[in-house]
C-alpha cells in the first residue's frame, strides 16, 4: 500500500513549516535515513530523513512552499511492486493527522511523528509493514501481528521491529508533547490587527508577517508573563578580582588559542551555585516540581528576528575552556539555525546577559519550565564604600534573579543569588 509521508514535527514548539528543498524527485529510490528534504522549523532549518525504503511516488508539496501544518502529507513513498497508478488508492489521512491541537513531537528530530496506530486484526486480515519491516521480523521470527507499527496509519516499519526478539511482546508507545506550543491566544491578546492598522491609516509603515520563531517568542513569553508568579532579586557583583583572574588565565591559555569571556565565568558560577543550593535546580511540572541533579545552564543567544536558548548540559563538571568552546560553538550553530532540538531543551536555569550591549540593569522573563532566570548588567565603575569605612572605585556589575514562586521561595532564592555572587567574587574557587 502507498504510504503517506507526513510533515514531521521537527521542534517542540512546530505547528507549521516551510519545505525548503527537496533533496530527491518522483522516480528515486530512497532508503532508511537518506536525507528527502530540508524543512524550515520555528528554531531551525532541519534534514528530513526517510525513515523507510521505497520508492518517491508523488511529490505532493513543492520545494518552497511555506505554512505547511504538521502531519499533512508532503509526497507519497512506494513499496516494491507498486506504481503510481496504487496512488489513488491510499487512504485518507487519519483524523489525528487533521486535528487544529498541537502536534506530537518526535525524540527523534530526522523521524516523522508516529501517527495513531490503525488496529491489529486478530482474523488474519493484512498487517501493513514496509518491505524492509517485513525482511527484518523475517530474520528474527518476529511475529508482525503482535507489532504495532509507529509508522503512517499504523504501518510498521524498521524502527518498529530493529532489536525485538521472536518472543518479544510490543506496545506501542504514544508520544507526548515535548515542552508543548503554548495557545494561540496568547499571541492574539491585545487590539485585533485591523483596529491597530486603523489608528494608524495614513502613516506610512511597513507591514512584518510573523515568521514562526516570533510567532513562539510572542505566544510563549506572553503565557509566561501571564502565568508564572515571578518575583525579582537584585544584587551587585564586584568584578575586580574575576577581571584580574580572568586577564592572568587567558595570558597563560593565549598559546591554546583559548581566550575566557566573563560570560564563561557567569556560566561556571551559576552551575555550581545550583549544587550549592540543590532545592533550587528545580523545574515547574504542571501538578509537580522536577529537582535536578547536574546544572543544565540555558544561555540566550540573539539571533537575527529572534533568540535561542542552547543548553550546556552538566556544566557543572567542565573546566572553564571547555565552556568557553561549547558555548561559542552552541553560540555559532543557532546564529547559522543549525541547532537540533536536544541542543536547546531541558535545563532549570538560564542566563541573559546584555551587559555588552551598555545595559545596567533590566529584569527578565523565565523560560518556562525554568525555575529561574538570572539577567546580567554591564560592569562599570562605581564609587563604592570599602570594609574599612574608605571610598574607592571598583567595576560593578548588577545582576537580577527573576524567580518563579512556584518552584523556589524567597529564601532560597537569595540563598542562590548568594552563591553566584561568591563564586564570581572568588574566581580561584570556581577551579577548586
């Protein structure tokens, strides 16, 4: 039977996408993880792998074409033996397929999202399984009716019988929502657009469409605003030492060709004030809070109509160099819209640093689940007052804790907000 190959859900936050490219036409001959296409996502631009063997029927999107939902059927595949003329055959697609809710997301960012399986009769009608599948649970004696398949329409395919044993006895797993779309409402809140448009009829202005990226920072960070109970702790850093420490460590590593930001000894100390005060590397779980173990610290990186947010997992362990490497290649990737969706989920604390753009102090919004995000002023001198009464200059910075009420009190909050002002005050410990 023909096979619908779907639009996949290829980040958390996709609803829609635009087919970039084409990588193959109607007459090829695809295998398991040959790259079909490039798909524009929110976040990124993506490879499309097929996810089975077969032959590229019909082309049913074209190269270019922007908008498409989720689970629309993009080009139909052929099994061994099959013609176009099997095409006006295919079933429609499954009402799940068809919904307006948000779409499943794949673990997996090159495979489509498995449809709701079709049921398994138990007379012996027709079990649908690729060629491959087939050839697979052949070899190792797996009987396919005791299969569910993950594929279109409940069709089985390699993924679904790769590692089974003849005795093996198989579910099918559904798939959640990972870190799901917020409501669209979010993003319509406010004056309908005509009502806006009208005030300003006879201005000149230029009308912007929302890509997908400001159509998630809009519905996400709005809910986030409306929903999640923030409240905010300021606190001044002095950065003379870190400044002093940091010039003598990129003196030494200058023949690695290893040159530290302070941004990198932000990362560092917020990973391991997160261990000092474990009650607050936690995350916010609907009815639950999840309390971590390693420091997964997101950092906010400024791209062109929007941001990202990659991840630097267990950072907690690495050395300062390794961070630094890590984070400009992280930084690098999501310029270029090159990061995979497991390069920015996850985490329980982010970092937004504007100080290099001259900005003092501001207060930023958690990314949710986060329990907290922690927003990072520019150093600049200040007249401070020393231990011993005397008025000195020393480099400032302002930082400030914006936490969610629901997963970190105001004790521990500060208790963590201490942590990181320790860490950046004494630098050498942070090599400890």
């Amino acid at each position: 039977m023909p096979t619908e190959i779907l639009m996949p859900a290829l980040s958390p936050t996709m609803e829609e996408g635009t087919l970039a490219k084409w990588h193959v036409k109607e007459g090829d001959t695809v295998s398991s993880g040959d790259i079909m296409a490039e798909i524009e996502t929110d976040k990124a631009t993506m490879e499309f792998e097929a996810v089975d063997e077969g032959t590229i029927g019909k082309i049913l999107i074209a190269e270019g074409s922007e908008g498409v939902k989720v689970n629309t059927a993009i080009a139909i595949l052929l099994e061994e033996g099959e013609t176009a003329d099997d095409i006006e055959n295919t079933p429609a697609p499954a009402a799940a397929a068809q919904s307006e809710g948000p779409a499943p997301v794949s673990a997996e960012p090159a495979i489509p999202v498995p449809s709701p399986a079709a049921p398994q009769a138990a007379d012996g009608t027709r079990v649908f399984a690729s060629p491959l599948a087939r050839r697979i649970a052949a070899e190792k004696g797996v009987d396919l009716k005791a299969v569910k398949g993950s594929g279109p329409h409940g069709r089985i395919v390699k993924a679904d019988v790769e590692g089974l044993s003849a005795t093996a006895v198989v579910s099918s797993a559904a798939v959640s929502p990972v870190d799901a779309p917020a409501t669209k409402s979010a993003m319509a809140s406010g004056p309908a657009a005509d009502a806006v448009m009208a005030m300003y009829e006879g201005r000149d202005y230029e009308e912007i469409s929302l890509n997908g990226m400001r159509k998630t920072i809009a519905v996400r960070l709005t809910e986030a605003k409306q929903s999640i109970p923030h409240f905010y702790l300021r606190r001044d850093i002095a950065l003379d030492a870190l400044l002093k420490f940091r010039g003598e460590l990129n003196a030494q590593l200058e023949n690695r060709g290893v040159k530290l930001s302070v941004n990198d000894f932000i990362i560092k100390a917020c990973a391991l004030a997160l261990q000092t005060v474990p009650d607050a590397n936690a995350v916010w779980a609907s009815d639950r809070i999840l309390k971590l173990k390693p420091s997964d610290v997101a950092v906010a990186v400024a791209i062109e109509g929007g941001l990202f947010t990659p991840v630097l997992k267990d950072a907690e362990m690495k050395s300062l160099s390794a961070l630094s490497a890590e984070m400009k290649d992280l930084a690098g990737r999501a310029r270029d819209r090159k990061l995979a969706p497991h390069e920015y989920q996850g985490g329980s604390f982010a970092i937004s640093n504007l100080g290099m753009f001259g900005i003092d102090n501001f207060d930023a919004v958690i990314n949710p689940p986060h329990g907290a995000i922690l927003a990072v002023g520019a150093g600049v001198k200040k007249p401070v007052v020393g231990k011993d009464g005397d008025l000195g200059i020393a480099t400032v910075m302002s930082v400030t804790l914006s936490v969610d009420h629901r997963v970190i009190d105001g004790a521990l909050g500060a208790q963590l907000l201490q942590a990181i002002k320790e860490n950046l005050e004494n630098p050498m410990t942070m090599l400890a």
